[in-house]
C-alpha cells in the first residue's frame, strides 16, 4: 500500500471502531469474568508480546485495519451506551453488561488477547442482582422509626447513585481501553518501539483520577444528607423532651424555636448577616457543584469548579450537558443557582427599598457644620425660617436643619407651601425626636452653630417640661456643643430651671412673657409695634456687635457721629465681663477689647469713617410733663397676667386704674393672681377693677365705659389660645365689637363730620366711625396667624401686634447672635432703658432746618440716643436714615425713635 496514491488506513480516526460483522460474533466463554470492580491492567513488559515483529499479526492488524466502522453504531451512541435510561432497574442493569459484552466483541475482533478481556469482564446477574437486593432492602425496613428510615432510604439511593455512575465509569474506561490499545496499534506502523512504562503510569493516573471522582460524589452526597440529618435529629429530640415536659407539666421552649430564634437575632442585629449568608450559600452550591461535576465528567477540578460557577450565574448554560449524571448535576446547580438569585434579588430589593424609606421618612445622617438646627414644630416656625433665610442672604444663602416629630413628607410639603423667598438657604427636613440621643447625632447637632428649641402648641406647663428635657439631652452630647442654644419658653416661672440645666449654653426666649410686655409699651406708645418689628426682623435695621480698633480711646460722643451707615447705641465692656451698656455716657473712653453696639442693615454695610463737621446744637429747654393716670382695660384672661401687671404697676403713674374683663369667675381670678406670686396689697399705683363677662357678646361690651378707657388690650384667652385661628377670630371679633360701640357712643357732630385718617377718607360709613374712634383710644390686638395681620392692616382700626411672628423674629435674632438676647432682656425689662417715642418739638423748632446729626447731638443732652423718625405725612418710621449730614425742614408733627431711660 503506497503512502502516496491514498491516505493510510492507521490515519482514519474512526478506523479503531468496529464492524457490521464484528458485531455479530459470539463472544467465547473463556472472555468473561466474574468480578466486574476488577480493573484491566498490561502485562509485564517482560511477557509483552509485540505483534508489530510478527509479519501474521501485523498483516491482521492491517486488515483490520481496512473496516470502516457501520454506520448504523455513531460514536456518541457507543459512549454513552451504559447510562441510557429505562423504568426499570433491572433492565438498566442488563444494558450495561450489554454494552460490556459489547465491548468484549470489539476487544477479540482487534485481536486482544483473552486475559486482557477477562480483566475488564462483570456479571450481570451479580450487579442485578445487588440492585434489586438493595432495592428490596430499602422497601422492607420502611416500617423503621422514621429518623432511621430516613437516614437507610437516603443511605440506599446513595449507593445506587454511586453504583450507577460506578458502573458508567467502567463501560466508559473500557472504551478508553479500546481507544488505548487502538492507538498503541496506530503506533506501532509509525515508531519502531513503545515506551510502555509511559503507558502503565498514565493508567496508573487514570485509576487514580478515578477514584478522586467517587470520593468527590461521595463528599458530595454526604454535605447534602448532613442537614437533613441534623433538621431530622433536632426534631426528633424536641418531640422527646415535649413529650417529658407533657409528663411532668412543665413548659420550656423547644430546641426549634430556640435555633429559629437565635437565627432571627443574628439576621436581625448584625446587618451584614444576610448578605453574608448568602455569599457563603453562593459558595457552597458553587463548591458543592463543582465536586459533583468532577465526578460525573472526565474535566479537571477547576474547570468543574468554573462550570459549576456558569451553572450558577445563568440557569441556561446546562442545556449542552450530555448524559445523565452531568444532565442531573447541572439540573440541581441551576435550581440551587435560580434559588440563590431569587434571594439576592429579593435581598437587593429589600435594600434599595429601605434605603428610599430610609430617605422617604428623613432617617438618613445630616452632614452639615455651621447649619442652623430647629428642633421642634410650631405655627412660628414659617416666620421663623423667613427671618433665617433673610439673615443668610449676605453670606450666599445658608442651611436649615428641622427635626420634628412628624413625618418628612408632611413637613416638606408645609414648608412647600410657605409663601416666601428662601434667598439660597436650604432647608432640610428629618423626623425624630429631640430627646433621643441617636436622633440628635443624626442632624449633627454637635456641629450647629445654633439649635433653636420651638415650644409645642398647648399647655405651657408641658411644653416647657419637654423644654427642658430637650436641653437635658443637648448637654448629653458627648462632642459637645459647638454653638448655643435658644429656648422658647411658654412661662416665666419655668426660666430659672431651664438656665440652671443649661448653663451657660442656653438663652431663653419667654415668648408670653416678651408679647406680654410689649403690648404694654404699645399700649403707652401707639405705633411702636411698627418700630420693633423693623428691629427684630432681618428685613430692614438690626442690632450688630462687632470691634473697631481704630475706636480705641475715642469718646462714645465721637462713636456716634463716626458711622454713616449705623447708629451706636451702646458699648460691650470688655473689662466688665462682656457686659452690654445700652446709652452709655458721652464721656466714656472706648478700651482695648470693647465692642460697639450699632443698629445697621447688615453687618458688612458699616464702617466707621471720619469726624463729620457737625454744627454744635443749642439746648432746647422744654419741661417733660408729668405722668399722668391712665385707665386701661384688659380683655381676655392669660396665664401670666399676674406678670403684666407687675410691669403695669411699674410703668404706670398712681391713681391709675387696670379693669380686668374675662369669664374667669372674680372669687377665682383672685386665687390665681395670688397663685402667680402677684401681691394685690402692695399694689400702690393701680387699682384693680374687675368685671366678669364675656368679651364676644356685645351686650357684655355694652356695659363697660368703653369711650373713657385710654388704652384697651385685647387678649388671646387662654381658653382657646392653644387654635391660632380660634383666637384671633375671638381677638377680631372683640376688636370690631368694641370699635363699633365706641363709634356709637361719639357726640353725633363728631361722628358726621369729614374725617380724614392717615390719608384715607371716609364720610358717615361704619369703618371711618371705627377710624374716628381709634383716635379717641388705643386698642392692641394679640394676633397669632399672620393672615389676620392684613385684616388689621387694611381696615386701620387697631394699633396691631403680630405675636408668633415677633417672637419668631426675636429667636432668629438671638440664634444669630446670643448676645442681642442682653439688649432685649433690657429693653423689655421694668428698668434701664426703653423705647420711646418722642414728639419733635422737643428737639427742635417748628419749620427749623437741621440734619439728623444735629438732632442725635441735641437728643444726647437729654441723655437720649435718636435712631429713627416719621414724618407726620408717613405711616412708616424710618429707622437709622441715610445722609445723616443731609439737612432738612422738619415739622412739629413729626415723631422720632429715641432709646431712653425708663421715665
């Protein structure tokens, strides 16, 4: 046969396979052996024989050689010949030494001797035999108890899971067997001599390798059945202790529920637990896995460990398995592996949702420094974040933080709803608790520059005792505080205790306190509510204290007029402690380390510059006159009344008269004053008069002397004062019912005449009587919506004070700077200095032209400081005017702003 006209027989790769013909020979008697686990080796090299030397064997081998294989056997059919499935065992049994003997044929037709054969030979009937006996046994014992025949049941199908996939590897080593010595054949025409020691050491590897892959379906099974086990054994053990427990009545908690318990604390406390577990589970299967797979296919670890992997990550990558153990081993990976998704997915899902509630319900940490914190909810709370956004307006815009007892999404949408500009700040909401340490780290509360404590609406005695246990908590922070605090309180009593807990953090804002006293000064000075609210507020003029060394060693006299842009009013001492002096001596000398107290727009706004050349101003010698009694009535009942009429008995000249009017029973309201502290007896300068009704019904109204009271204070009773809007309708309805009776009572000629109030007309109509009236008498309204605010405004008949947002303007001021609380605890105070409003014919005469600063030198000889005027033509003050140097002609209608002492 030439090389060179066709190709060479031992160049087939299909040429080892054998033929129609081959197929049907018996095989002889002497080929087939008893003990099937028997595994197939050599001869010793000593009694090869090489069939290559011998020209008969080798002209055989040719001829062999020369059969193509039929067509009818494929290859893959003859491999997987062993494993193919049937219902029955038996016959699974049967096909396997079918496809032996099968291979026993093939063996003898290429000339293998029958000593070769013999070696790879099994009985049939033996392995059927040992499968139905197993079988069978597994049936009898299914009476056991049931953890043992659970565990026999699962024992027995492990075996014949074994002895299956054992007797799989048998068929298919003896057909790598045939490919072996088929190659050994091929060999032989193309080298003159075989190494056979090569040949034993790879089988010897082979032999190896295979029993690496029982051990590792062994482990594998084993790691499966142990839980089972284990879940098995524990029941069994809970039944037997329930069972002594029935016995002798007693309860104690079953080993099931102790491990369900002790695995739902440890998901539950460490929050790493679940995906641990699952990575730990993804791991296992994918092990698992992949020692199965090195069982049932002929690849190496790692590449099982891989597929197993693929398995894992997609459910559709076992579709090319071939045969029936990789077929079951990728089934089970890729359901562990759709199981392990599902989990991970519904763990990830979890997460994202927890994290968006998280954010949803404002849980999540606040990392802010140098932020604004409100803790609490409260109607001021709008004007309030007002003033703070006006106040961070110079420096860009700023962060609010509020934490409130509601949900974030509920606030948020108030917030929404407010009807002004927030000029760059930021507000940021979160729900928790002020008294829950956690919370306020949540908000860093120990990096604000300021935490404002909003009190609650409702009862004041409540409000300031969660007060106070708000301030309990901020001194807890072990950080520290980088700012201070401000306190709303609701009663003056509480003020003591508040200071006490807090130290020197806390500055406190009694807001009835604070409304209390200014609706007094209002009272004795109609229009100065105007006045404060340009002061407190952020929006026009405030208080500023900042250092000036270039001051240092010029007189306070000089200090004013140095400002173009502010007015001083007053020196922080450094020598005494940082104390403020409100209108202190034109003599005294500015130190190192003192700071001036001005009244400016902002705080970058002002600078001192030169001494202006200011004309000296002559003195106006005009006698002040003397207090004179006053009668007033207060409508409504508040729980510190008992402190306005301290403040009434101090402002007050003697023989005036206070009538108090409100539902509260006289015999009762007694026993309340004297409950405040208030001593009736030593009440020198007022007389108390006391008149029980109610302050919405007119004919109650109709029985005061209304027309003869020089100033009336309308109330937010206490009965109602926890609804903005119950009392301010209350307060409304007071105010037009006293306005109307006042009008009514007017002589008629006054009443039909052309009055012309503040630019507005009105002829014989019942809001220009109301008009007329209000000039006749003072009425102050306690107002606690804004919205009433342009009620009042509009219909011009009450000299109005907006409580919650005067309180919120002075909390804003005093959060920006603590030090502002001192000059309005002294302004507001019994004694020291006060506003006041001064008539301008006591600085000057009618039609005379000067500048403000001639009428700031000529008010500092009575010891006042000028820091604003209005025209008599204006129903606006001007506080710290422009172009101070400016002269101009005033008129002796016209009223200025002055800071004095208290008269």
């Amino acid at each position: 046969m030439s090389s060179d006209s066709e190709p060479s027989p031992s160049t087939n790769r299909d040429w080892f396979f054998p033929s129609s013909s081959f197929l049907h020979q018996t095989p002889s008697s002497k080929t087939l052996t008893r003990n099937p686990r028997k595994r197939s080796t050599f001869p010793p090299p000593n009694r090869i024989r090489k069939p290559y030397l011998s020209e008969t064997k080798s002209h055989e081998i040719t001829t062999n050689q020369n059969f193509s294989p039929s067509p009818s056997i494929p290859r893959r059919d003859a491999k997987y010949a062993g494993i193919l499935r049937k219902p029955d065992s038996a016959l699974r049994f049967e096909k396997l030494a079918k496809s032996v003997d099968f291979s026993e044929k093939s063996a003898k037709s290429v000339g293998f001797s029958e000593k070769t054969v013999t070696s790879v030979d099994f009985s049939e009937k033996s392995v059927s035999g040992k499968g139905l006996k197993g079988v069978s046994d597994a049936r009898s014992k299914i009476r056991w108890k049931f953890l043992s025949s659970v565990a026999l049941s699962i024992t027995c199908f492990s075996s014949l899971l074994h002895r299956n996939f054992s007797l799989h590897n048998q068929v298919r080593s003896l057909q790598g067997q045939l490919s072996e010595l088929n190659w050994r054949l091929q060999a032989c025409d193309l080298l003159d001599s075989l190494d056979i020691g090569g040949i034993v050491q790879q089988e010897s590897n082979t032999v190896t390798n295979k029993s690496l892959k029982n051990s590792a379906l062994f482990i594998t099974l084993a790691v499966l059945s142990i839980p089972l086990l284990i879940f098995k054994y524990v029941d069994y053990v809970s039944r037997l202790r329930r069972s002594q427990e029935n016995a002798k009545n007693s309860e104690e908690v079953s080993i099931n529920k102790q491990l369900a318990y002790r695995v739902d604390v440890f998901l539950s406390v460490r929050p790493y637990a679940k995906p641990l577990a699952l990575l730990l589970a993804t791991l296992l299967l994918i092990c698992l896995g992949g020692l199965a797979l090195f069982g049932v296919t002929d690849d190496s670890l790692a590449d099982c460990l891989w597929l197993s992997w693929t398995y894992v990550a997609d459910s559709g990558n076992h579709a090319n398995s071939v045969g029936f153990g990789p077929k079951l081993v990728s089934v089970s990976i890729s359901f562990g592996g759709m199981l392990i998704f599902a989990m991970m997915l519904g763990l990830v899902s979890d997460a994202i949702s927890e994290k968006f509630d998280s954010l949803r319900k404002g849980r999540s940490e606040v990392i802010e420094k140098n932020h604004t914190l409100v803790l609490g909810w409260s109607d001021k709370l709008g004007s309030l974040l007002n003033q703070l956004a006006i106040a961070n307006e110079s420096l860009g815009g700023g962060t609010v933080v509020v934490m409130a007892e509601r949900d974030k999404e509920e606030m948020e949408l108030d917030i929404a709803k407010m009807e002004f500009d927030f000029k760059g700040t930021s507000v940021i909401c979160r729900s928790g608790s002020p008294l829950i340490l956690a919370d306020l780290k949540k908000v860093s509360v120990s990096k604000a520059r300021a935490v404002i404590v909003l009190a609650e609406d409702g009862n004041a005695d409540q409000s300031d005792a969660r007060a106070l246990r708000t301030v309990l908590s901020l001194t807890g922070i072990k950080e520290g505080l980088r700012g201070h605090i401000v306190v709303e309180l609701s009663d003056l009593d509480n003020e003591v205790l508040v200071k006490l807990v807090g130290g020197d953090l806390v500055e406190t804002v009694v807001a009835h306190d604070v409304i209390g006293r200014l609706m007094i000064q209002c009272a004795r000075q109609p229009g100065l509510a105007q006045i404060w609210e340009n002061i407190l507020g952020f929006e026009n003029c405030e208080f500023y204290i900042k250092r000036w060394p270039q001051l240092d060693g010029m007189q306070f006299e000089d200090v004013l007029v140095s400002f173009p842009e502010a007015i001083p009013c007053g020196i922080k001492v450094a020598s005494s402690g940082g104390k403020i002096i409100l209108n202190p001596d034109d003599s005294y000398v500015l130190q190192e380390g003192d700071e001036v107290l001005v009244i400016a727009e902002d705080d970058d706004t002002y600078a001192p510059t030169t001494l202006p050349m200011v004309k000296e101003a002559s003195l106006i010698d005009i006698a002040r006159p003397a207090r004179k009694p006053q009668k007033i009535l207060l409508c409504g009942w508040r729980r510190d009344i008992d402190d306005m009429i301290v403040v009434l008995e101090a402002f007050l000249a003697p023989g005036s008269e206070l009538w108090m009017f409100n539902d509260v029973p006289e015999k009762e309201r007694e026993k309340k004053l004297i409950e405040g502290g208030l001593e009736i007896s030593r009440l020198m300068n007022i007389l108390l008069v006391h008149r029980e009704g109610n302050a919405v019904i007119r004919r109650h109204l109709e029985s005061l002397p209304l027309e003869s009271f020089d100033s009336i204070l309308i109330l937010a009773d206490e009965s109602v004062e926890d609804s903005a809007i119950q009392a301010d309708s209350r307060s409304l309805a007071t105010l037009l019912l006293i306005r109307d009776i006042q009008a009514k009572r007017l002589p008629y000629r006054e009443a039909m005449v052309n009055h012309t109030y503040r630019g507005s007309s009105s002829k014989g109509s019942w809001i220009g009587e109301m008009q007329q009236a209000s000039d006749k008498s003072v009425i102050i309204s306690e107002i606690l919506d804004p919205r009433t605010k342009n009620l009042l405004s509009m219909s011009k008949i009450s000299d109005y004070v907006l409580s919650n947002e005067l309180v919120s303007m002075a909390l804003a001021m005093v959060a920006e700077d603590r030090q502002i609380n001192d000059v309005l605890e002294e302004l507001f105070a019994e004694e020291g200095n006060e506003m006041h409003i001064r008539q301008a014919d006591l600085y000057l005469h009618e039609d005379e032209e000067l500048s403000f600063y001639e009428i700031l030198l000529r008010a500092r000889q009575r010891r006042e400081i000028v820091i604003g005027y209005r025209l008599g033509s204006a129903e606006r003050a001007i506080i710290n005017p422009p172009a101070k140097s400016e002269r101009r002609r005033w008129s002796s209608k016209d009223v200025f702003v002055v800071i004095a002492e208290k008269e």
